[in-house]
C-alpha cells in the first residue's frame, strides 16, 4: 500500500488483524449512517431506509477492500466503483465523505440548488462517482467494458457494481451478466443489494427475482449471498471473490431496511420513507447507542 | 393492383442489397477498411459488434485485430453500456449493429451511458433509411428525427464511399460521441469525381446552379447529382449541397443556399418527420428567412417489404422520382405545397 493509496490495499488483507478490520469498518459504518442522517435532515425525506441498510456494504468496500486515492479521484489505477442505483447517491456520498474523497462538510448541501451532491448520482457533478446511474439495468454493462477495457491494457483494477434486487428486473442487467461470464471477466465483482423492496412494493409481489443466487450461477457466475449487516461475513465474502478467477463474481447482500435505527428498521417499509424532524435527533440517539453496545 | 395478368416481379432480395445502381463504380467495405487504417495509427481503437459484424463491415476489422474486436452478442443494451465502460478507460470504440437496434432498442444506453458523459463512442448503424426490403422491423426510417433531440450527440449521414473512408477518422479525432449512419458492402463510389473533402460540421456544395438548389444528405446526394445531370440536359440548373453532418448543422451554408429566389428541395433517405427537411425549414424560420422548402423524403408511415428498387421509387427516392418531382415543382410553382405522397399499403407487394 502507498502512502497516498486508501486504507484498502489488498496485499493488507493477510497482514491486518482480522478482528481490527471488522472494528474499523465497524466505525466506518457508523459515521457512514451519520452522514446519511445528516443528509437526510437536509431533505426531511428520502432514501435513507437504503442508505441504513447498505452502509455496512459500503464501509466493507471503501474501507477494506477498493483501491484509490482519495485526493485523485482519476488515477488510472484505481479500482471502479460503479453506482448503479443512483438514487442511493445518499449513501455513497456517506460513505465517500468517510472515506475522505469529498468534505464532510459539503453533506449538508446535499439535494440543494448548485450542489455537487444531487440526490440521484451524477459522475459530472461529484469527485469519485464513476457513473451516472438511475436509469436502472446500465451499471453492469458500463462495468463490462470497463472490465473489458482495463483487462486490454494490463491494468490490474478492479470493476465494483452496487445493484439493487429490484435491479434485476431490467432485461439489461441479464444482457451484461451474461456478457461478463462470456469474457471470463474475473476483474469484475457485482454487489446485489437485496432489501426486498422496491418503488410500487415487496420485490417479492413487484416481479419475482428469487432464486436470486441460482440465477447468477446459472448465468456462469462465481456467486456468494451473505447477511449484508454482518461485517463479519461481508469480509469473509469480499476476501474471497478477489482471490476467484476466471469468472465474474457476486457478493449478494440480504439487508434490512433502516438497519443501525430501530426507529426506521421497525416502521412500515417504504422506498421513500418520511421521517418527522423532531426524529432525526431520535435517530442518531440510537445509532450512537448501537455502536456502544 | 388490379390487373390479373401475371408478371414478373422484383424480389427482396438479400436484406443488405446494394443500391448501387447496375454497372455504378463501387467500393468494398469502406467503412471497416478505413477502420483498420486507423487502428493502425491509433492503438486505443477497439471494435464492438452485437451478432452483426459481418454485416455491417466490421469484420474486416475483427479478422485484422482479433485482440480489439469485442463480441458482444445480440445484446445491443449491453454492447453500448460496455462502449461507454471503455471509452471511461480511455479507448475509442467503435459499436455497430444495425441503426434500428442502436437506435430504437437500446437509445437509453446510447443516451445515459455514451451522450450525457460526452464520451468518444462512435455508435455505427447499418441499414439506415430504406436500404433493406426486410420491412419496419429493419428500415431505420426514424433514427435521425429520434437521435437528433439527443444533446452533445454528432450524427453523419455519408453519400458514398469516400465520406466513409474520409468520416471515419474525423469522428475518432471528434471528443464527443457520434452516431454514423454506414452504408456497407458495395458502397457507391461518387465524390471522388469532385473537388470534395469531408469535414465534420460542414456542408459542401458539389455543383452550382441558377434554378434549383439540392440540399441533400447521405445515399440522397449520389441521387440529387444523378438528378441534376438528367435536369442539365433539359437546360435546369441545379445546385447540390451536399449536408452529411447532420448534427450539428451547418447552417450558415443552409442560409447561403437558401437566401436566393431558386427552388429549394431538400433529399433524404428518412422520414419527412424530424430529419434534414425540418432540419432546414427550422433553420429557415429562426433565421427569418421565407423561402418555401420541398421535401424529398420518406412517408410518415411504415414502409412496405419489396425489392428495394421497387420501393426507391415508389417512396419517391429514386433519381426518377426525384427528377419527376422536381419538373413537377417547377412546372406548378403556384401548386399548394404538399408533403411527400403517403402510398397506400400495398395488397400486392413484391414480395407475395
């Protein structure tokens, strides 16, 4: 790992103590979930059911396991990560202000007139976002040409695509897995985000996705399907499908809506989910109780 | 078709029938020769195709650098998702697929994924316009009216070979994506025998002429230089500018073409909706200029199966139609302007 390169080298990975990795993206998460109220505050509303319930996934990536340097956002060697589901863009603007790519102080700009933090990702406004996701079913096939292309000219980077279970409704996400397994594309690591939810309801009443992991099987994929809050096994996995080759792998993460708020993970489930303003407070009361536990 | 009386009809033919005309100089595969030639220069050039690199020249390019040749299968979404993925990484790829497919079925990845970045993807669609006797299924009648609303997007509608070969080159050197309209497989050769050269953004005017000025784009100018010639000889000067840059339009030339008291027609191998012919009315209009343009195009309908010299003329593109046409202006020049004839659906096509 180089001075100027983030914490997540991989050539760490045998090095750094197992449990004090899991202690760091344990903190990770944590201040990923602060910013993500904080963010949410700005609005009043939003996706931060979502960003609760990927937040351990990010804090896994960004803190152990992608390469980049935070103060270039374009250095070629950097692994990719792509943000297919752009209307998570509060997440991963959380998960980049912890990670030092974009000021923690530039969040509560977030959704605001001339910001660099529009409320669905765009790659033209914010340092760090590769794609501009939100037409859903498009991460995954920029994902195989990128692959494709760095595979081309030697450069050892890493391809990361977040997806969302109600993500693989779209015919083109099947067009691009089956794209990745056809080229052997082992540089590439899809991360299905599974909450079960999506825009008109349960993903389960919208358009059935299970048997989600069978599919990409089927579809030649080195696949895993983890508890995606448990930093524990998100590691486990993520360890893993960096070391397979010779096809395309799956990190399918099952996680739950709000999760690290009791507050909003015991609601009824929304996509956009309401919150009051005297609850923000409410909410950080009880992440911060849940870190100390 | 009333008549009972057997006879011989035209058959489709292959889908990519040339239309060249029988004996016409042609040129083999010009886009996928010039391809090479550039790869040859220009290491980051790759090539994609989704299940249609032989028919649309690209395999001339993937027999010479198999290494830069990318299947992508018939999986258009993902071929231009993956086009943009690596023009991200900084290569320049060129995708082809047939102009229905990159334009109909997968337009939302060729808006989001290559146009919104601004990204070097060169988006090549075979079959534009009514080259193929296959039906609506393959007749790209509408790409450009559907592509032209498509912000940062460049769009080039070649007439022959020698804009291919000459094209090819400019719109890898052009920062932004483009969209190129081929012609593939025996491609016309014309422009060679003018004091003519490609350039991005540009008309150019291929012959001068007092009466009648041609504003014409792609396979339409090889027809409106057939037309003046048939004009000449009935003592019509006729004018060809010759607009291959669709978008952005050169329209200062457009100005200059129409800011005289000559006939203006425009040519087209697309729809009379939202191509070169509006193109050049809006021009006009903006500009405050009042001169009354006369479409030469394709109806606003879905176009009929059949041989595709039978369907030139009878959808009113071929250098008869288009000479009958213009007499027909000139001769009733107070005659109501009306847009192209839209034919009936035939009961008898060629094809039956």
């Amino acid at each position: 790992m180089t001075a100027s390169t983030s914490s997540a080298a991989p050539d760490t990975a045998g090095t750094v103590d197992r449990e004090e990795r899991i202690e760091r993206i344990r903190q990770a998460a944590y201040g990923i979930r602060r910013n993500a109220l904080d963010m949410g505050e700005v609005q009043g509303q939003g996706y931060i059911g979502q960003a609760l319930g990927v937040a351990d996934v990010l804090a896994t990536v960004y803190t152990d396991q992608l390469r980049f340097r935070p103060e270039d956002p374009h250095w070629p060697g950097r692994d990719r990560f792509l943000l297919s589901i752009g209307h998570y863009a509060i997440a991963l603007y959380a998960a980049m202000a912890e990670a030092g790519i974009i000021p923690v102080e530039e969040l509560e700009t977030y959704g605001s007139d001339d910001s660099r933090l529009p409320m669905s990702a765009m790659a033209s406004y914010t340092p760090g976002m590769e794609i501009s996701g939100g037409s859903l079913g498009h991460g995954l096939g920029v994902a195989t040409g990128m692959a494709l292309g760095l595979r081309l000219q030697g450069n050892p980077a890493r391809v990361y695509d977040l997806l969302s279970d109600g993500e693989l409704d779209e015919g083109s996400t099947w067009e691009a897995a089956m794209s990745c397994s056809h080229h052997g594309l082992d540089n590439v690591t899809a991360i299905v985000d599974v909450n079960a939810l999506q825009a008109d309801g349960p993903t389960a009443g919208v358009l059935r996705t299970e048997p989600v992991t069978d599919k990409w099987r089927a579809f030649g994929w080195h696949a895993l399907r983890v508890d995606g809050n448990d930093v524990a096994a998100l590691v486990d996995a993520f360890d893993e499908v960096r070391e397979h080759r010779g096809s395309p792998s799956v990190v399918i993460c099952d996680t739950r809506i709000g999760h690290g708020v009791p507050l909003l993970a015991n609601r009824e489930k929304a996509h956009f989910m309401r919150v009051e303003e005297r609850e923000w407070q409410i909410a950080r009361d009880q992440l911060q109780e849940g870190l100390t536990r | 078709m009333t008549s009972t009386a057997p006879r011989k009809k035209l058959t489709t033919s292959a889908m990519i029938a040339s239309f060249a005309d029988p004996g016409q100089r042609t040129t083999s595969a010009p886009f996928g020769h010039a391809l090479n030639r550039l790869a040859e220069e220009r290491p980051e050039i790759v090539g994609l195709s989704a299940d249609l690199a032989k028919y649309t020249d690209m395999h001339v390019f993937r027999d010479a650098h198999p290494d830069r040749f990318f299947q992508m299968g018939m999986a258009e979404q993902v071929m231009l998702g993956a086009a943009a993925g690596m023009a991200e990484v900084g290569l320049v790829p060129f995708a082809s697929t047939y102009s229905v497919f990159a334009t109909r079925r997968a337009y939302d990845f060729l808006c989001l994924d290559i146009a919104e970045p601004g990204l070097n993807v060169n988006v090549v669609g075979a079959l534009p316009g009514l080259t193929t006797g296959y039906g609506p299924s393959h007749q790209a009648t509408e790409d450009l009216a559907i592509l032209r609303g498509c912000p940062n997007l460049t769009i080039v509608d070649p007439c022959d070979s020698v804009d291919i070969e000459q094209a090819v080159p400019a719109l890898a050197a052009a920062p932004g994506p483009t969209y190129l309209r081929l012609l593939r497989g025996a491609v016309p050769t014309v422009l060679d025998e003018y004091d003519y050269r490609f350039e991005l953004g540009k008309a150019a005017e291929l012959r001068t002429g007092r009466d009648v000025v041609l504003v014409s784009t792609g396979l339409m100018t090889m027809r409106a230089l057939q037309a003046a010639a048939r004009l000449e000889a009935d003592s019509v000067d006729v004018a060809v500018l010759h607009v291959p840059t669709i978008k952005p339009l050169d329209t200062e030339a457009i100005l200059r073409a129409a800011r005289t008291d000559r006939l203006l027609v425009t040519l087209e191998n697309h729809t009379v909706i939202g191509g070169l012919a509006e193109s050049v009315a809006s021009t006009l209009a903006y500009a405050g200029v009042g001169t009354r343009v006369v479409p030469i195009a394709l109806p606003d309908e879905f176009l009929a199966a059949g041989a595709l010299p039978t369907l030139h003329d009878r959808y009113g593109l071929s250098t008869d139609a288009v000479v009958a046409r213009i007499k027909a202006e000139l001769d009733g020049a107070d005659a109501p302007h009306r847009p192209p004839t839209a034919w009936p659906a035939d009961p008898a096509p060629a094809t039956a």
